[in-house]
C-alpha cells in the first residue's frame, strides 16, 4: 500500500469515510440478518453488501493512487447515496448509523470526482 497517498490530503478524508461507510454497512447487513422480519429488510441487506465493496474497492484504487480514482469515487458515491436512503427508511439503529455513515461518504467521494 502506498503510504504517502494514504497521507495526502487529497485522498486521506475520504479513504477514512470509505472504511467507517464499509465497516458500517457491514454490520447493518449482518444485523439486519438478525430482525424478526428478514424478507423486508432484504433491499436494505444487498445494498448494504454493495456499499460495502465499492467503498472497499474505492479505498484500494486511492491507495494506489490509480488513474480511475474519479471514477470509482462517482459510482462509489452513488452506491452510498443508494444504501443511504434505504437505510434511512429503517428505524433499527443500525441501519440509521449506516446512513449517517452512507451519507458521509457520499460527501467524500463526490468532492474527490468533482475535484477531477
């Protein structure tokens, strides 16, 4: 891993929102496997499960500083911005700090594609 992109100021910020936004869905989707009514969480789960790996994937690429960092970080954005809305339709806390989680991100990725 490229240390000093994880120190630029560019990137820092929003690798850290991608990693909180990734843990976050994560747990909402394995608690949300957990509530009494399974099958109506069941949108709220799959794009839990995506946020997730865009954000992961969102990290790995500003890392490395790859060249589809602006790319990545749109979709990665809209993927959040997604998982976000569901969650929020959810009084479960887990999915409401998910969407906080969600929403930050969105903040961070789109000021990344936006800075392009």
């Amino acid at each position: 891993m490229n240390l000093q992109s994880l120190n630029s100021p560019r990137y820092a910020s929003c690798i850290q929102a991608c990693s909180a936004c990734a843990i976050a869905c994560e747990v909402c989707a394995s608690e949300c496997l957990k509530e009494e009514d399974v099958k109506m969480m069941a949108t709220c789960i799959k794009l839990d499960r995506d946020c997730a790996d865009m954000c992961r994937l969102a990290e790995a690429l500003m890392a490395r500083d790859s060249a589809l960092v602006d790319e990545i970080c749109r979709l990665c954005a809209v993927a959040c911005q997604a998982c976000a809305e569901e969650c929020s339709k959810h009084h479960h806390e887990h999915c409401q700090q998910c969407a906080q989680a969600c929403q930050r991100c969105v903040e961070e990725c789109e000021s990344i594609s936006m800075a392009a």
